[in-house]
C-alpha cells in the first residue's frame, strides 16, 4: 500500500517544471535540454516539442488544456496549440 513510482526517461538535463492538463492525465515537463516532453497519462512520451536552444524554465496549461505555453531561459515565450483532436500538439 503507498504510493508507487515510476521514472520518466527523456530529458537530457534537469527538468526545470512540470504540468498536468487540466482534466487529464497528460503530463508535460520542460527542461534545460530546450525540450517540452508530453507524457500520455504520465507514462509513455507521446510527443516532443522544442524551440529554444537556452532551456525552458517554465510552463503552463491553458485551463481548457488545448494550449501550452513555455517560457524558455533566454526570454522566449512559445504557445502551442493543439492540431487536431488526440492528434498532439504543433
């Protein structure tokens, strides 16, 4: 009984925030590597955004949870929307 863990593997340097959609289990982090890793119901990676070279520093869902914006280390701010219906994010 307790709590179980499991290690999400993707990011290649230190995961700076992290996310869950509202009213879902889809997870995003954001992380030094300049990468925002989708993680379907916090499990498997379904899908990877990049944009800065700098690194993200933060994140945050949109409260309808069809956007995603990131703050990246050197002042960029990218807004992702999603395409398609279950179809990721561009």
């Amino acid at each position: 009984m307790g709590w179980g863990a499991t290690v999400l593997e993707n990011h290649r340097d230190t995961v700076e925030a992290i996310a869950f959609a509202p009213h879902s289990l889809m997870l995003a982090s954001a992380a030094a590597d300049g990468w925002v890793c989708l993680w379907k119901k916090a499990k498997r990676l379904s899908q990877v955004l990049k944009g800065v070279s700098g690194g993200f520093s933060c994140l945050a869902w949109h409260p309808q949870g069809d956007k995603l914006a990131a703050g990246g280390e050197n002042g960029e701010l990218l807004v992702w929307k999603q395409s398609l219906r279950g179809k990721g994010f561009g």
